[in-house]
C-alpha cells in the first residue's frame, strides 16, 4: 500500500463463550485473536474451525471453536497511545485520527494516552462517547526522548481484563535512546510478553522526533525495528514510509480498522507444561487464498496434573 514497508501478523484470543484477557483456568482450552489477511477485490470469507490449523512444535492442536468477532461479538476496547516525543507537525494527521475515532461501531470504546519522557500519562479511558475521546488528543509538543515501550507495558498491564478485545494504536519512532541501545530492546520485548498474556493486539505508525533529518539514520531504523516487531509479535501490523512522517494517516487507519472487522475468537487444545508459560504456536489456513494473522506465542496454563507435586511416601 503505497509503497510502505509493512510487517503484519496477528493473533486472536478466542472463547467458547466471552472473550476476557483475564487467563483461562488451567485445563480449559487456550484462547487466541486471529485476522484474516487482505481481501482487495472481494469481501473477507466467514471461516469455521474446519479451515485453520493450529500447530505447536510441528504437531497439529485440537481446535475448540472459532467465533466471528462481528454482531454482538464485535465488543472492542482500543488505546491511541500518543508518544509525545515529537513535535513535528502534526495536524493533518490527528485530523485522520479524530476520523478515525469517528468513524468506530458503536460497539467500540477508545481510550487516549500519551507517552511523556518515557511514562505513560492516562488522557480519557476507553469510552463510547466519540466527543469525549477526540477532545482528548493533543498534538505531540516534544519532551525527552526514552523508550516508549516501558509506558506501552504500563498500560497493558493497568487495563481490566473484561469480556471485550484490546488493541493499541501506537504512534511513535521506538526509540531507545539509552547510549549503547542495540536490535535487542529489553523493553520492547517485555511490552511484547505483556501484551501476549493478556491478548492485546498493538499496531503501530512510526511518527518521527523534530530532529529526524540530522539524527542518525541508523538509530531511526532500529526504532521502526522495533516498532514492527512488536506489532507483528502481537499480531498487529507496523507502518511507516522511510524515515519522515507519513503524508497522511488515513490509509493506514482504514487497514487497521480492516482488521479489526475481521477478527476471530479461536479456542484451541493446547499442551501444556508444568508451569504456566507463553508458548510458541502457528494458526494457518487450510485455505489457499486466506492469510491469517496471529501472534507468535500465546499464555498457555500448566497442567493440573503437572503441576501437582508427588505424594510423600508414608
């Protein structure tokens, strides 16, 4: 899509029931979000349980069930996280996002937060009320920069766990800035594992600090990195179009919302350990003309039975 780099996975936590963030209790089944790919000239087919196979280490899982998120299932709670490191221009683009917040169902609440010097600042918790979430976005004034993912952690970690999906939208360059900050960012692999125990789905939009043009090139890359593999670990998608700001916001906010209406609840049989753990899995269609997107590790509790400790002999 316009010549962008894009990096996409995704995942879907899915229950027989309700969806909740909240850990299943142990020997239920593992629950998952997955999205159905891109669909450019036709609309997205309706899958069943019948057309995905769920794999963990090579070996085929029994699945459960596969609910469509749409109808009175479409129940969604997504954060615009702002990383306000920048103070670039941005007008056009909150002008996109105010759309895009907009132009959300009925069924879905947003919520607004900010990124300042590395922590994360709460604006509006996810509400239904529209006015109410777009008078909350303000546009980037700069500050320090740090690492935005110890606030994207941050925020994962405060969220409720309730019967509705979350997903974030993250606006930032991913920059470590800490001297000696490599491909490996502690933080954005632990904001990763936040958001794989508790089911939430980040995409991120690479937005650039003032100072892009004379900054190292090299550090840029690493943060848009970092911003993509968080997203495609998660089961979002990262976008960005070289390293200044995009020109527009609003393609990419309608492939989000593209995804977002193609959601599934997938509830699988998974193996589990002795101890509770993330587990890597691969969710793929039987389908030759279906990509589904899913997250690369899933929360998988310890078994009953593993976790119980020999008895003592008399």
């Amino acid at each position: 899509m316009h010549q962008s780099l894009r990096l996409t996975l995704l995942v879907s936590a899915c229950s027989l029931c309700v969806w909740a963030q909240s850990s299943p209790p142990a020997g239920s089944p593992t629950r998952v979000i997955v999205t159905t790919g891109h669909f450019y000239s036709r609309p997205a087919p309706v899958l069943t349980a019948n057309d995905l196979i769920v794999t963990q280490t090579y070996e085929p899982l029994p699945i459960a069930n596969l609910t469509p998120l749409r109808g009175d299932r479409a129940d969604l709670e997504i954060f615009v996280l702002v990383d306000n490191c920048s103070n670039c221009e941005a007008g056009t683009q909150f002008a996109d996002l105010r759309s895009f917040i907009n132009s959300q169902p009925s069924s879905t609440k947003v919520g607004v937060a900010y990124i300042q010097e590395g922590r994360l600042t709460m604006a509006q918790q996810p509400t239904q009320n529209r006015e109410q979430a777009v008078q909350a976005l303000n546009t980037p004034t700069g500050n320090k920069p740090t690492t935005p993912f110890n606030a994207l952690a941050d925020l994962i970690r405060s969220w409720k766990p309730d019967s509705s999906r979350h997903a974030v939208l993250m606006i930032s360059n991913g920059i470590d800035p800490t001297p000696g900050a490599g491909p490996q960012d502690a933080s954005a692999e632990a904001a990763i594992q936040e958001a794989q125990r508790a089911g939430v789905t980040v995409y991120a939009i690479y937005h650039p600090s003032a100072d892009y043009e004379t900054a190292d090139r090299s550090r840029i890359y690493t943060g848009q990195v970092q911003l993509a593999h968080v997203a495609i670990e998660t089961g979002g998608e990262a976008y960005f179009l070289g390293f200044g700001p995009l020109p527009s916001l609003r393609p990419f906010l309608a492939d989000i919302a593209d995804h977002l209406a193609n959601q599934y609840l997938l509830e699988f049989l998974a193996k589990p350990g002795e101890a509770s753990e993330l587990q890597e899995i691969n969710v793929k269609s039987k389908l030759s003309d279906v990509e589904i997107i899913a997250p690369s590790r899933v929360w998988v509790e310890a078994s009953a039975v593993a976790g119980q400790k020999p008895a003592k002999r008399p």
